[in-house]
C-alpha cells in the first residue's frame, strides 16, 4: 500500500516524535477508507497520551501504538484477516518501525487469542515476540474503554458492544469472549496504577 505519509521521523525535538509521525502515518491509512476506525483511533490515542504519568519514558512509544494499532483492518493491508498482525507486518516490513512498536501492534488488546481461532498464532508469534504486559496491558486498557467513535467507555458496555456488533458465535465475538478476563485484568491494573500516581 502505497500512503502519502513523511518517510522519515522530522527533526522536531520534541519528545513524542514517534507518535508525531505515528499520528500522520494513521491518518494517511484510516481517514478516508474507514472514517470511523480513524475516529476510534484518535480516542485511543488520545487515552494513550493521557496516561503519560503512568507509562513515563515509554509514552511516546505508547502513543504511537494507539495512533497505530488499527491500521490492519484498512483495504490495502488486509492480507490474513487478523488485523493485529497486518498491520505489524506492513509497520515492519513497508515502513522498517521500531521492533517494539511492530510487537505492541501485533499483540494489542489480546491478539493471541483471535490469532488461536484463526489458526495464526504460531505465525503471530514467531514473527513478532509478546512485549512486557506492563507495556501490552496500557494499549489494552486504551482500546477496551474507547468506543467505535473514539468516546470514553466503560470496559463492560465496550465488550458488549464488540458481541453486538459482530454477533453471537462470530470468531472475533469468540476471541473476545475468551480474552474477556485478561481485558479486564489488565483495565483494572492500569487504572490502579494511574490512581495511585494521580
Ligand atoms: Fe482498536
């Protein structure tokens, strides 16, 4: 897929550069073929940013990886159908992103599970390593408490809304539904841990 997006992180200094360019990069990708997962986006990156206190040095990298997290599901990068790895193979492979942000994309929000129903997980793994939960549960906690349209949204009402919006027996509804406790685990953990900063 060929985007109209910087090739380069520009020479700013600033201190969230990733996420500068991650931000253009989602754009570029989301904006116009799927307005609504781009709204969704900037909500979860806007959530990203928020909990800088609490992801400290890894805030930009973090920021970046909400901006990017979706891009999977845009036409022109779709190629297995779990969106997680698709968009972490086209950041690691069109535009050489740092390992760690390719390995946060992949495994967002409990990727591994769906890439189970799937039969991908051996591929998903192999070609990008699970990153600490201190790390994955922050973009987790993000995704899993921001809505389609990119509003705050209680984790509950958010996994309702995924089983409603694809239907019972869906393979993402599936996903979800077995991912349902490490979601939640990981919205109370990193809610705990922003309180206590606060
Ligand atoms: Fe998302």
């Amino acid at each position: 897929m060929s985007v109209n997006v910087p090739g380069r992180l520009p020479r700013l200094g600033r201190m969230n550069m990733l996420a500068w360019w991650a931000e253009h990069l989602a754009r570029a990708i989301l904006q116009e073929p799927l307005p609504r997962r781009w709204a969704h986006v900037q909500g979860v990156a806007a959530q990203a940013r928020s909990l800088a206190p609490v992801t400290g040095a890894d805030a930009d990298l973090l920021e970046a990886a909400a901006w990017l997290h979706d891009i999977g599901y845009a036409p022109g990068l779709t190629v297995t159908g779990l969106h997680a790895l698709d968009g972490a193979r086209y950041l690691r492979d069109a535009q050489h992103a740092d390992a760690l942000l390719c390995q946060l994309v992949a495994h967002h929000s409990c990727a591994i599970i769906e890439a189970e129903e799937r039969g991908l997980a051996d591929i998903l793994c192999s070609e990008l390593e699970p990153v600490p939960y201190a790390l994955s549960s922050v973009l987790t906690c993000c995704d899993m408490t921001t809505s389609p349209d990119g509003e705050l949204m209680p984790v509950e009402q958010r996994l309702a809304e995924i089983h409603d919006r694809y239907g019972l027996g869906h393979l993402v509804s599936r996903s979800i539904q077995r991912a349902t406790p490490m979601i939640l685990s990981a919205v109370e953990q990193v809610h705990h841990r922003a309180t206590q900063i606060a």
